[in-house]
C-alpha cells in the first residue's frame, strides 16, 4: 500500500520506459513507498495493463505513450505530466534498447536508433524536465545506463557507446545541478531478468552455436553470485537515489551487477 514504507511519500515521479521489465518494477517500488508514478512508453497495451495493476497496489498512476527519442512527443509528454502533477520531483530515465551486432554488421540506421533512444531519449526527457526543477531547487534525476556503460563487450559497440555517453553526461550533470540541489546519478546494472537479457542469450547461443541453456549458465558463471540481478534490486536502488537519503550522493555511476565490476 502507498504509503506503508513512506520514503517516496507524495512525490511526483516520471519515469521512462515504465511498462515492463525494470522500469515497471521501479514504478512498483515507487508506488509502495507513497509516490505517484507518470509512465511512458510506445505501446499502449502494455502500459494501461502495468497502470491497472499499479492502482489496485493503490497508487496514482498515468500514462503516457510517447517514444522518448521523438522530442516533440517528449515536450508533449513532460507539459502533460505537469499539467497532471504540478511539479516532477524525480525523474527515471529508463526506456532503452539493445542490439547486439559485430561492429561492421550495423547499418548507420541501426546505431542511430540505439543512440537516439537510448542517449538522446535521456537528453529530451531531462532538458524538458529540469527548467522545473531548477526554478524549484528541488529534484532526483536516475539514469538507468549499465555496466556496458564502464566496459567493452563483444558485439555491443551501439549500446555502450550510448551507455557510456549516459554515464558521461551523469557525471556532468551531477556537477552542475548540485547548486540547485538536483542529484543527479545513474544506475549501472548487468545482466538483470527479462526480455533485454533473453535476447542477448538468444544472441550468443546463434553465434557461438550452443543452446541458450548453454548461453544463459556461460554468462552467469562468470558473475561472482552466479546469477543476473532481478529487476527488483534495481528498484531498490532506485528508491535510494529518488529519496532524500540520498541527497549527499551526486555524479555517481553505480554499479549493481553481483561484483561483477567494481567500479
Ligand atoms: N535488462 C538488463 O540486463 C539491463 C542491464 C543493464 C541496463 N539495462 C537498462 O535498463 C533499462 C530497462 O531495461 P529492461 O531490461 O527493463 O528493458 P525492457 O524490458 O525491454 O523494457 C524497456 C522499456 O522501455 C520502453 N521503451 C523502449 N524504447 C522506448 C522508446 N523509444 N521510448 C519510450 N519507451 C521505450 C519499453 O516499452 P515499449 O517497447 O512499449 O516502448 C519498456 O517499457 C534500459 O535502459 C536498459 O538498457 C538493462
């Protein structure tokens, strides 16, 4: 029940990319510790399923559909969520994507879907959002980046390209926010549940020629705990860094990924 654990209490989040897979379980976190959630994704389905199962948990929820790497339908969306809530106190870039390709497989095409969801998205949604925040002094922003992020992997040169300009921009605007007490941090996880995972072992399973089964146990073999992360723990993470418990924290890049990495 809203409320219940407080932490987030009455807090107006936005939070992209929150109809499935890690940013709904972020929108459920959030909607346990007492905030309302503004969700956007691009297929309605999705999100007005993930909105009714949200309000029977108790929380105010809207939605909106809106591809985040579109910056008209970005403006659209933030006028809309505060016209709804009257302010955004935290604002979750989460939506992106992946594709695993060798490098001269891509078309341009491809590495400019890649980059414009998953950087440019964060760029239109937080320049669109901040004007508010920064008038009010007040404000959380998470950037969901990755691991991929901080390190090179094998057939994903497009997703941390845009995962380490996440983690760039993170870093300095954490700097210039932090006058106007905005935190401003990103959240790198590895191998979390799901359909991004699932297709990353479907792909290794094509290009080595071995079962997903195979696929999946070599991946996780090499994690320290011997398992991906559950959309869950991101969550939590999430909750962190959007309540005040986490005013002193600013333009980080955290890792959460089974020790994976550790920086
Ligand atoms: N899963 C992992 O192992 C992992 C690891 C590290 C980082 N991450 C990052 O965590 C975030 C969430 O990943 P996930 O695994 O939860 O992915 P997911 O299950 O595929 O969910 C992605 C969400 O983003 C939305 N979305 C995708 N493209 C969008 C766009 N152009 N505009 C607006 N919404 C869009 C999707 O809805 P629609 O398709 O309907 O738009 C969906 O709600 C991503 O940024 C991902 O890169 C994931």
């Amino acid at each position: 029940m809203p409320g219940l654990k407080g932490k987030l209490e009455n807090r107006n989040a936005l939070i992209t990319g929150g109809s499935r897979g890690i940013g709904k379980a972020i929108a459920r976190s959030f909607v346990e510790e007492g905030a309302n959630v503004f969700l956007c994704a691009r297929g309605e389905s999705a999100l007005n399923e993930t909105a009714e199962e949200l309000r029977r948990v108790g929380g105010r929820v809207s939605i909106h559909v809106a591809d985040v790497s579109d910056r008209g339908a970005v403006a659209r969306m933030v006028d809309q969520a505060l016209a709804e809530f009257e302010n955004i106190d935290i604002l979750v870039n989460n939506a992106g994507i992946m594709l695993p390709r060798r490098f001269m497989d891509y078309t341009f095409e491809e590495f400019d879907r890649i980059m414009n969801v998953n950087f440019y998205g964060v760029l239109h949604v937080t320049r669109a959002v901040l004007p508010s925040m920064m008038e009010r002094k007040r404000g959380k922003i998470v950037n969901m980046a990755s691991t991929a992020g901080k390190w090179g992997s094998m057939n994903q040169s497009a997703y941390n390209t845009s995962k380490h300009a996440v983690v760039g921009l993170t870093r300095c605007l954490g700097l210039e926010m932090a006058p106007f007490h905005i935190n401003v941090n990103a959240i790198c996880p590895a191998g979390v549940e799901g359909d991004e995972i699932d297709s990353m072992v479907e792909h290794w399973a094509k290009e080595l020629k071995i079962t997903k089964e195979q696929a999946r146990k070599n991946i996780t073999s090499r994690s320290p705990i011997g398992r991906f992360v559950n959309p869950d723990e991101v969550a939590a993470l999430a909750v962190y860094l959007a309540s005040d418990e986490s005013d002193a924290m600013t333009a980080q890049s955290l890792s959460i990924c089974g020790g994976y990495l550790m920086l």
